[in-house]
C-alpha cells in the first residue's frame, strides 16, 4: 500500500512540473513574440542607432527585402503575443511560400552583382558592403538577397550562368505560386501544350491562305500585263522617266562638335627697347615649324559606329541613357549622356571595361558626372591622335591679352586653346612616365616663355640633373645662372634662391609693397631711385634624382620657396617621371598646388599626382590631366608638339641680340661644395672609425641609426671610408668587410 501511495505521489509531482513546464513555454512564446514586435516595429520606424542596426542584422539574412521581413516578422510577433501558441501553416503554403522568396531573393542578387559588374567572390564582396554598413552605421550598401540569396546565385553562377540563373528564379517563383494555388504542375503543362497547339495550327492556316490569295495575285497580274495592244502610228514613244527618289527618314542624332581649324593671319614683329645698345625683337612664328593636318573622315565613320554601340551595350546592362552630344577631340571623342531619372552614376564608372571591350578600345575614361553639367562624359580614343601645332597655337595665344606668365598648353576636347597663368598657379607639379610628353610639356613651357617675354622681365633657373633634356638653353640672356647638372650644385642654387626670396622681401618692407607687382609700379614711377625687379621661373626637370641624392636640402628649399615665392615673384616648375611618396612627398604636394599628370602605369601613380585615379588611362604623346589651383576635377589636355629644331631656331634667334649677364649671387663655387670642415671630411668621420673598428662590421643604416643622421650623410661617410681602404666594397647582401682590426687608427 505504502508503495502504490509513493507512486501516486510521484505522478501527481510529474503533472505539476509538466503544467508549470507549459505555463513557462506560454510566457516563452509571449516573451518571443514581444521581442520580435519590437526588433520590427524598430526597423520599420527606423528607430535611431537601434532601428539602424536592427536593420542591418535583418539585411544581413534577407538582404534588400529586409523590409518586407520585418512586417512579416511583426505578423508573426503579434500572432505569438495574443494567441499564446505556435504559429503553424499548411504544408502547401509553407513550401510554396519558400520557393517563392527563394526566386525573389535569387533574382534580386543576380540583378544586383550584374549592375555593379561583380563576377568572382560573391560571398567577399557582400560581407565586404555589409562589413561597411554595420562599422559606419547607416543602410546604403545593397546587399541583394542577403546571404540566403548570395550563396543560392554563387551556385547558381557557377552552375547556370546569369541567364541560367535568372530562369531557375522565374522556374521558383513558378513552382511557389504553383503549391500555394495548389494547381497541379501535369495541369500547368497540359494548358501550355494546348496554348501551343492554337498558335501553331493558326499560324499554319494563316500561311495557306496568304499562300493561295498570292497565287490569285499573281495570275490576275499576269493576264492584265500580257494583253494585245493595236499599233497606231500616232502613238508616240514614251519619254525616258527617271526615277523618283523616296523620301528618306530624318533621324533625330546627337550633334557631333567637329570644330573647323582657325586660320591666323600672322601679326606684326615686336620689336622692344632693352637695356644697353639697340632694341630687342620678339621671335616670330616664323621661326617655327608647321604641322600637317591630319584628315578625320576616318574618324567621323568611327563615331556613327562607336554612337550605336555605346547606346546598345548600355541597354543590354540596364542602364536608360540618352545620347546628347559627340565632340571629336586632338586624341579621344567624348560622347555626353543623359541618365534616365533613378539611374545611378556609379553604373557608368563600374561599366567602363564592359563599354571598352564593346567598343574595342584600348582604355576608356568615365568622366560621372561632367563639371556644370547634368551629363555624364564617356572618352573614347580615336584611331589616331592628331597633333597639336605649337605654331598654330601660339599664333592663336598671340591675339589674346595674356599676362607675361602665361604660357599655353595645348588644346581640350572641344578644341578649346588651354593656357597656364604661372603667377596664379603659382607653382606647378609635372609628372608622368617615360615617353608620355613630360620633356616636350616643358619645351613648350619655356618656348612660350621665350618668345613672349623679354629679358628683363622674366628670368630663368633650369636645373637637369639628366644632362641633357635643357642643354639647348646655354648662355641665354633670360638665365640667372648657368644650367646646374650636379645635384649639389641643384640644393646650393635652391638655397641662394630662398636667399634671394629673402631679400626681396627685405625691399618690400622697406619701401612699404606687399609683392612684386606692387614695387615694380612703385619703381616705374620712379626709375631712378628703383629699378624693376624680373619674375624667376625655376625649372626642375628629374626631381627624383635630386631627391635621392640631396633629398633633404632640396625639400626643405622647393618648401621655403613655394610657401613664401608667390610674393617674391618666384615660381617653381617640378617635373619627375618617377611619381612615388618618396619623390612627391606630402610636403611639397601641399606647397605645389597645381598639377599636370601625363600617362602613368597605375591608379597609385595618378593619385600620388592628382590626388584621383585618372591618369592610368591616359594615352600618351601629349595627352594630360590638367588641374590647376581651384579647380576639384581635372580637365583632359592635348599637349602642344614643338620639335627640337623649332627650340633651337628660338634660342640661336635671342643668342643673337643680347649677350647673358649671369647673376653672381647664385652662381655655385667649388668651396661652397665642401663641408665645414677644413680637410674636406666629416666632422664625424673620427667616430665613425672608431666605431666600426669596435663594431667590426659597416653600412650604411647602421651608421645612420648610431649616429643619428641622415641618410644622405650616412652614405657619404661609408663612401669616404671605403676610399680610404678602411672597409671593403659591398658584395651584394653579404656586409662589408672592416680591415682596421685595432681600436687606434693610423692617419
């Protein structure tokens, strides 16, 4: 009996747990339900931070149908907090409703990886877009189908293709509404056979009776062709009838800007007063070479062909575009388009390789959008570049009020003469690779410079390290000082330069003038107290070489003339084909705000000059981005072409009036090379020696981490020490070798 009580007992303490169990489970549901009403309604109402990430973790699963799981989620929470139970669906609905958002989220991310042209790693790119939106907290990324989606079309991809995987989302969506509607798939097939059956037996009858109502036609014709005439002798021949021309369609195009070529009547020779016996005279355009103009029928066949080109790969990816206007460029044609409303301007820049392979072209640049218009610009090179004439263009310059600073460059897309004024500028970066134009940029620059400008107004300071590139310009009369090849001879000549600077600036607060142009007016009027002061231009034409060997002078000079040579009348012209951090180094960036980017080898390059990819695409032979100071996109140039007879002609031509007058202040004597010390040595080199015999072993970094020195000296110093046959040469990697084996050195 004891035992049948101990059993009752412990079936009653059972029903009591298992009811406790299910009232828990009840307050379970209602806990989820409510919390899955609040993470909706927060997503909905994008409640803030909270509502924002909800979002996101939502997105995450369901991607860009986020939204429309979160009422459904909010459906599903409100059922669980008043029903108190599980939510249960039919069988058919349940299925169908999957396969439904299966072909729904499939087809969004198919969708969504073809507009942003993403054909590998689907699973990395959308951690990638959402990784941004969850660090920064906001909902722009588009995240296609969620994961759910993204893994289905990586599958699918891989498997079907696009368009395979474009028709299994549509055979989903089928199968989905299918189930739900609980139609039966035989049924679905049967109706299509019967549909079929209709069409094909239509058609078939519709062909017998155009095929027996022509045969009628035809006998018809023929009986009333061949039907007897009587001769008459009044009947007369006919006259020969020609035929009449059908009319034929006007088609609404683009209009294709093709400017004519200017003709300029040369202007007479100016002839001008210097100082000393006898007057100057300007060089003539004579003096230079004339450039054949290429014929650009070739060109104009192309562009109809490019225009249906263009307009139909777009289509075939989606984007609505309408075609506004084509402008034959000196070296590309640019063709203007007009988004369709909802079309973003990122779908043209991620389109630009699918647009170059439709159009067969080597490189495009996407220009999204054009500055001051509501356009989108699309460059495309032509067949051949046609060259800019440096006579035709400064024969065109010539019959504009130009400033003795400027210069001009070449010509834009649109044909349009493009000048650089070096006293706004008012310094001016060049770089490029090897071959691009750089050398012949600085030509031209010089040549202008030369042909419109006295002496007396504009001086000059080039220095080539290479050697070779500013030879022809020896013993000009516009020189300050003899052209400087040696790269310390380069840091001396830019430290009296900044000497210079100073001094004018000592003038300035003594006659009480903010700049040049102020005191040059001031000693106009009074020229016998004050003599006019002349711009100085410096050139630098391989900045790298300087760089590398007097790295630390040269900066610290281009920085004190570019931050304070505006004033003074001092302008800076860098030109290097080496555009690397090291070269171009944040500093100068910051003090040389105008910039002029040839054809480089990758986006790096352009952004170490421009601050922009852009310059990777460029063609070469001239063709530049130019982005002076105050402009936020740069504008695409055809460079000038000016032959080196043409300098040449230019030089022998000013030789030949005025005799140069160089200024000794900046010419660089052989004393002002050596150290401060008096035998021509370190005032380290002792303790060098002493500490390589103690280290026994020698380099270059460990001197200058010991020492604390820069580089450049560093170098100097294991250099002169291997003169000296105190180390050997290096080998390689292998270190050197330290022949003082004592700590007391003989001298």
């Amino acid at each position: 009996m004891a035992h049948r009580r101990n059993t009752r007992s412990k079936l009653k303490n059972n029903k009591k747990k298992r009811t406790k169990n299910s009232k828990d489970l009840k307050l379970t549901w209602r806990a989820y339900g409510a919390l899955a009403l609040i993470f909706a309604v927060a997503i909905i109402l994008d409640l803030g931070f909270l509502g924002t990430l909800f979002a996101n973790m939502l997105r995450l699963v369901v991607g860009n149908t986020y939204q429309l799981g979160a009422v459904l989620l909010g459906i599903l929470g409100s059922y669980w907090l008043l029903f108190d139970r599980v939510f249960k669906l039919r069988t058919n609905y349940l299925v169908g409703a999957i396969l439904l958002y299966l072909g729904v989220v499939l087809w969004i991310s198919a969708s969504t990886f073809q507009n942003l042209a993403i054909h590998t790693d689907f699973i990395e790119a959308f951690f990638e877009r959402a990784g941004h939106d969850l660090v920064s907290g906001t909902l722009n990324e588009d995240l296609a189908g969620g994961i759910i989606g993204v893994i289905l079309y990586s599958l699918t991809y891989f498997l079907l293709g696009q368009i395979g995987s474009y028709l299994l989302a549509c055979l989903l969506v089928g199968a989905g509404v299918l189930f739900i509607c609980q139609i039966s798939f035989s049924a679905v097939l049967e109706n299509i056979g019967r549909i079929f059956k209709t069409l094909v037996f239509g058609t078939l009858n519709l062909l017998k009776k155009a095929r027996t109502e022509l045969k009628s036609f035809k006998q018809t014709t023929s009986k009333e062709l061949f039907t007897e005439v009587e001769p008459s002798s009044d009947r007369k021949a006919p006259a020969s009838q020609e035929p009449i021309p059908e009319p034929t369609p006007v088609v609404a195009e683009p209009t294709v800007s093709i400017p004519p070529e200017k003709k300029t009547s040369p202007k007479p020779k100016k002839v001008l007063s210097v100082k000393g016996d006898g007057t100057y005279e300007l060089p003539s355009l004579d003096l230079l070479s004339e450039v054949l103009v290429p014929d650009r029928t070739g060109e104009k066949k192309k562009i109809k062909q490019n225009q249906v080109v263009l307009t139909e790969t777009l289509k075939s990816f989606g984007v609505q575009a309408e075609l506004k206007n084509i402008i034959l460029g000196p070296a590309v044609t640019k063709y203007e388009l007009h988004p369709a409303i909802g079309v973003k301007v990122s779908k043209f820049v991620s389109l630009a390789d699918d647009l170059a392979l439709a159009l067969a072209a080597k490189d495009i640049r996407i220009e999204a959008p054009i500055p001051g218009k509501a356009l989108v610009g699309i460059e495309v090179p032509n067949q051949k570049v046609a060259t800019v004439s440096f006579k035709e263009l400064m024969a065109e310059f010539r019959e504009t009020d130009f400033s003795p600073l400027e210069v001009p460059l070449g010509r834009d897309i649109s044909n349009g003469l493009v000048t650089a004024d070096l006293a706004k500028m008012p310094h001016l970066l060049i770089a490029g690779s090897t071959g691009s134009g750089k050398s012949v940029a600085i030509n031209v620059i010089l040549t202008s410079l030369l042909m419109n400008c006295l002496p007396e107004q504009v001086k000059l300071v080039l220095i080539d390290p290479k050697k070779v590139e500013l030879g022809m310009y020896h013993d000009l009369p516009h020189l300050l000082t003899p052209v400087v090849t040696e790269p310390r001879k380069a840091a001396v000549t830019l430290e009296k330069v900044v000497a210079k600077m100073q001094q004018r600036y000592e003038i300035f607060a003594q006659t009480g003038q903010r700049n040049l142009t102020g005191y040059n007016k001031m000693a106009a009027k009074d020229p016998a107290n004050y003599e006019q002061m002349p711009y100085i231009v410096v050139v630098v034409d391989e900045l790298a070489d300087l760089m590398m060997t007097t790295g630390n002078e040269v900066e610290a000079a281009i920085t004190r003339i570019a931050q304070m040579g505006r004033a003074a009348g001092i302008h800076l012209i860098l030109a290097t084909q080496r555009p690397s951090v090291d070269v171009i180094t944040g500093i100068i960036k910051a003090n040389v705000p105008s910039r002029i980017a040839f054809a480089v080898s990758s986006g790096t390059d352009s952004r170490t000059i421009i601050d922009q990819v852009g310059a990777e695409k460029l063609l070469g032979r001239g063709d530049m981005l130019y982005l002076p100071m105050g402009q936020n996109k740069p504008s695409r140039v055809q460079g000038a072409y000016i032959y080196d007879e043409d300098v040449q002609n230019v030089v022998d031509f000013i030789k030949a009036q005025a005799e140069v007058t160089y200024d000794q202040a900046l010419e660089v004597s052989e004393s002002e090379l050596k150290t401060p010390d008096d035998n021509g040595t370190d005032e380290l080199f002792d303790e060098v020696v002493a500490f390589i015999t103690q280290e026994q072993k020698c380099s270059t970094s460990l001197v200058q981490r010991h020492f604390r020195i820069g580089y450049n000296r560093a170098a100097n110093l294991v250099e002169e020490l291997e003169n000296r046959g105190m180390i050997g040469p290096q080998a390689g990697s292998k270190p050197r070798q330290v022949y003082l084996k004592s700590k007391k050195v003989d001298d």
